[in-house]
C-alpha cells in the first residue's frame, strides 16, 4: 500500500532510501505507481450532542484550553500549561513552541474560497497531509530551500500514526489545516458522521498544537456541499479553502505530467492542490518551486495569500 506509513522498523531504512528515490525520480529513473492511497473505514462514532466540537469548556482549575469566545472563528489560543510535542532532533534547553494560526475570518469571502486575489504575485502550495511520513518531511525541507511557506491538510489519522510532524510542519513556518480524521467520503456520510470526521480531526489538532487549523478542506475533493460547508463552520471554520490548481499527482506516474499541470494553470493568487507524502510530489516539487521564482512569484501560506496588505485594501476576487 502506498503512502499509510510504515512499521517502525522500517523508517531508519526509508528515512536513508527517500533521498536517494527522490532523486532517482528527477533522473528519470523510477517511476512511482500512481496509485490512490486507500482509505480507512467509517468511524462508527455518535454525532457530539453541544458545543462546537463536542466538547465541553473546560472547568474552572482546568488547564490546557481556553473555551470557545461567542463570535470567534471556534478556539481560543492555549492559555497555560499547554505544550506541543518538540520539533525532530531537537537538544538542549526547551523552547516556546511556534504559536499554531487559528481559522480567521475573511471578510468579503465567500464560505468556499478557491483563490486568492488576483493582482498580486502570491500563490499558495497546499498539500493532502498523509502518506510516507520520510517524504513528507522531504517535501517540507525541498519548500524551505526556496523560502516557500506552504500549508498542509493533514488526515487526523495520520496525525495520530506521526504527531511528531504537526510541530515539524508548524516549526518550518507553514500552517497546518483539516482534512478529516480518516479521508472518507464525507458527501457519502450522513450528516452526525460527516460532522465527526471534521470534529475528530479539529480535536486531535486542537491536542497537538493548541489549535483546530487555520483551514478546512474536506475529503476526497476539494468540493463541499451546502451540508458540509455548515458542518465545518459548526466546528469553528469560517471558510472551506477548495483551489484553483490541481496537480493531479495522487494519479500521476511522471514529474513531467505534475510539473506541465501546474504550471499551464498557475497565475497569481492561485491555490495549487498537492499530495504531500508521495514521490512523484517530491521529485516534482525542485521543478515547481524554480517555476514559481522563474515567474516572480512568491510560495506563502493559504491565509497570507488571503489577507490585505497592511498598506491598503487589495481587490479580492470572488
């Protein structure tokens, strides 16, 4: 199976072997098989019956999190004794960990938001968060290399399998968002299920990182359904961030057919649609990211291609 991890005896060796299938793939000497990660199977958990998320604030002397505000955009900022895990590799003395961004509102945006504004040189990398956690850690070294800030989707489950890289992500200046806790269908899911999908992702990044993500993308595609738009806001997400830009790179067996999609469709403000753990992604990326500066674009994440400038109110498209 392609991409759900790997047992624990094996990731020294693929830790070694991912650089080097890397690039043998810029070479032209493998090819990965393309094929669609499989999915897990539907939770069989009860919808939450109040609050967002389902689950309740905490109790006075309780500490962690601070409770939801009315209005805001689902979760406040960790308030004490929070902690996330420590970034790979770390030594010496502890250090505060990164703050991690919260949904914001975008006033102006509609509830699904598939680019940014148009007369900027901005675009925003964002990427299915599951897959081979070694070439997913790759990936991420390969975006910094060229100052790109990117943002991840993350599966929940893959979260739980490798929560070391949720503050990897976070550490790299990236931010972190929500597909799902299994990647199901959730337009196939009757509506007490769709919601726990979404629920139970936002819950496990709320533990990792003191947050629920700054966005929301449901699962397979980016398309949401007048259904699952108001689930997501129930669960504290303002918008749904769909995109402009798919790579198609969960189907594809060659760098050449990712790199010629991206970059016939990409133009400023565009939301580029990638996988983040699989090699083709990886081999691809060196070629995207030189086209991207080629360009005189900039590579930042999904809510700063979103804000205005601090000088001014930029046009927006719908």
């Amino acid at each position: 199976m392609h991409g759900y991890g790997n047992p624990p005896g094996r990731r020294r060796a693929l830790g070694a072997g991912a650089g080097a299938l890397a690039a043998a793939l810029l070479a032209g000497c493998a090819e990965p098989s393309g094929r669609r990660e499989p999915t897990a199977g539907l939770p069989g958990r009860a919808a939450p019956t109040s609050g967002a998320l389902g689950r309740a604030a905490p109790t006075s002397g309780a500490s962690g999190w601070a409770a939801p505000t009315s209005g805001a955009s689902g979760w406040a900022a960790p308030t004490s004794g929070a902690s996330a895990p420590p970034a790979p590799g770390a030594s010496g003395p502890a250090r505060a960990p990164a703050p991690a961004p919260a949904p914001r509102r975008f006033p102006g945006r509609p509830v699904r938001i598939a680019h940014g504004p148009r007369d900027r040189p901005r675009v925003a990398l964002t990427f299915d968060g599951r897959g081979d956690p070694d070439l997913a850690v790759a990936a991420l070294a390969r975006c910094e290399r060229a100052g790109a800030r990117v943002t991840v989707f993350a599966v929940g489950t893959w979260l739980a399998r490798h929560p070391e890289l949720a503050r990897r992500i976070l550490d790299g200046g990236h931010e972190l968002g929500n597909h799902t806790e299994h990647h199901l269908d959730l337009a196939a899911l009757d509506e007490s299920a769709a919601y726990e999908e979404i629920a139970a992702c936002a819950r496990r990044l709320l533990r990792l990182t003191g947050s629920v993500g700054a966005w929301f993308r449901p699962s397979p595609t980016t398309y949401a359904s007048p259904l699952v738009e108001r689930l997501a806001r129930r669960a504290g997400y303002p918008h749904i961030l769909a995109c402009d830009v798919e790579s198609l790179d969960h189907a594809a067996t060659r760098v050449a057919t990712v790199t010629r999609k991206v970059a016939g469709e990409l133009r400023n403000g565009s939301v580029v649609e990638l996988s983040l753990g699989r090699p083709v992604t990886v081999a691809a990326l060196p070629l995207l990211l030189a086209e991207i500066g080629r360009r005189g674009l900039h590579a930042v994440t999904a809510s700063e291609l979103m804000a205005r400038p601090a000088t001014g109110a930029a046009r927006t498209a719908g």
